[in-house]
C-alpha cells in the first residue's frame, strides 16, 4: 500500500483519527460508552441477542461489530474457548521516548535491521524469547509535525517485535530487552537516544494484552506465515453467529491503520447487504 500511495501523517497523531471518528459517531446521535468493557456476548438459535458489560448492564442488540481479535470475541460466546500461542502472530516491545535535544539524524520513520534477520525470527516465533538482535523501528514524528514536543525537543517511538506469550514482562525482562536495543544502537550512534531521555514510557505485550485484549499481546491475531496466510485472512462476518461482525487487524484485509479502516468498510456493506 505504501509503495502505491506513499507514506502519510495525520497532523497532531494518530490519536486525532479516533477523534474524528468519535465526532462523526456523536453527530449521528449515537452514544457513545468509554472506560468500560463487553465481558460476553449473549446468542440464542445463532442469532446475537445482548452484550452484557463488565458492570453487569445488558444491552439488547440484533448486530455486534467487534474491534478486538476474534480468538478474543470467541471467547466472549463460549468460556471454552482456549487460545493457544502457537497460532499467533508477534508481539511488540515499545518505547516512548522524550528528549530535550534534537537528533538530525533520524528521519520520520527508521529501521535498524537484524545482523541475523532468521534468527532472530526463530528466536521469537521458536524459542519464544525477546531476540538478542533485534530489528528496531524508530519513528520520529517531530520531524513532520513540531506540535508534538516543545522546541528543541523530539518525540520517539521506538519498537521491537516480540514473541506473543503468557510470560510476565516484570523490571528484569524489560531492563535486559532495553540493554539488547540500547547495543544496536550504539552501532549507530543512538544510544544517546536511551541514555538522554528526558522520558521513557515502556508498552510491554503484557500491556497490549491487557489495555487492547489482544491474546497474549499478539497485535495482528492469527499467524500469517506463507502466502496463504497472507491473504487467507479470517472473515470479518461469523459464519456461524448471525448478526456478528469483526473489524481491525486480526482480521480481513490485514493490519495497519488504513487496511483496518478498511476491514470497516467492509463490514458495514456486509451489514448494509444483510439487513437494509
């Protein structure tokens, strides 16, 4: 998609686009519940019936559309369900990193690569452990958009991919992760970009496990390997529960921010062509 269409910002984050949505959602009149979760999905004769909330409110609806991966959404039709790690996809350790000193060296997005792009893959899909090389992606957004961080400052995200596992990311894990990354970069004379930080918020998987229900902080659901994973991704309507729908990255047509707008565009024809 990048090569086709190019690269592009939202000015102010990516935080502004879930702004707008909400706009537009309110605008038509439909309300709009935060800091609170769907904890079950009630069906009856395959058919939705109600969500019930995590503070025991049940709301009575025909139609469902789901934001988090479907082993997740499974899960809130039938506590059977088991998930198993092997099928997922990676993880992701993050940095969020504030400095008080410009790096004219970094672009808008970067990538340190792997000396060892197999192994490092067999160590985090096979061995299922934080890899001792890892390749880094640096993104530097100031250099787009100066409202993000004060002048003379930037503001970094950096990330690294991850096995997806139940393992416990506690103050020893992430201290030994950010040594590996703090090594790769010194190669490149970044490291000021850790010993200077003036700020450093660390996003473990556990952390996207718990905060975005993603399974063991898998962030694109089922494993794609192969070319049919690619493209064989799972069906954004439930073949077996009508009125269930499923939007985001673990689903048709695939992650990042504007295949999973899409898989909204998607849906709603869906919907439109069953129910309209």
């Amino acid at each position: 998609m990048e090569l086709s269409y190019g690269a592009w910002y939202i000015e102010g984050g990516i935080y502004k686009l879930i702004e707008a949505l909400e706009k537009i959602i309110i605008q038509k009149n439909i309300e709009v519940k935060k800091d609170i979760k769907v904890s079950k999905i009630n069906h009856k004769n395959n058919k939705v019936e109600s969500v019930i909330l995590n503070n025991g409110e049940e709301i009575k609806c025909d139609i469902v559309v789901s934001n988090v991966d479907p082993v997740i959404t499974k899960s809130m039709l039938n506590n059977n369900v088991k998930i198993k790690n092997q099928s997922l996809s990676m993880s992701g350790l993050v940095l969020l990193v504030g400095t008080d000193k410009k790096f004219p060296e970094l672009f808008h997005h970067n990538v340190i690569f792997s000396d060892n792009y197999e192994n490092e893959f067999n160590e985090i899909f096979e061995q299922k452990k934080f890899p001792s090389d890892p390749t880094i992606y640096i993104n530097c957004p100031t250099k787009t958009d100066k409202t993000l961080a004060p002048e003379g400052c930037e503001s970094v995200f950096i990330m690294c991919n991850t096995p997806a596992t139940e393992d416990t990311w506690g103050p020893n894990e992430i201290k030994n992760a950010v040594s590996k990354i703090r090594n790769k970069l010194v190669k490149q004379n970044l490291e000021k970009l850790i010993d200077d930080a003036k700020f450093i918020e660390v996003i473990t998987p556990n952390d996207f496990e718990k905060k975005y229900a993603a399974p063991y902080g898998s962030i694109y659901g089922k494993v794609s390997h192969g070319f049919l994973g690619t493209i064989m991704r799972p069906s954004n309507k439930d073949k077996k529960i009508k009125g269930l729908y499923y939007v985001g990255g673990g689903v048709h047509p695939g992650g990042g921010t504007p295949i999973v707008i899409m898989s909204s565009g998607i849906v709603t024809q869906e919907i439109e062509r069953d129910y309209v």
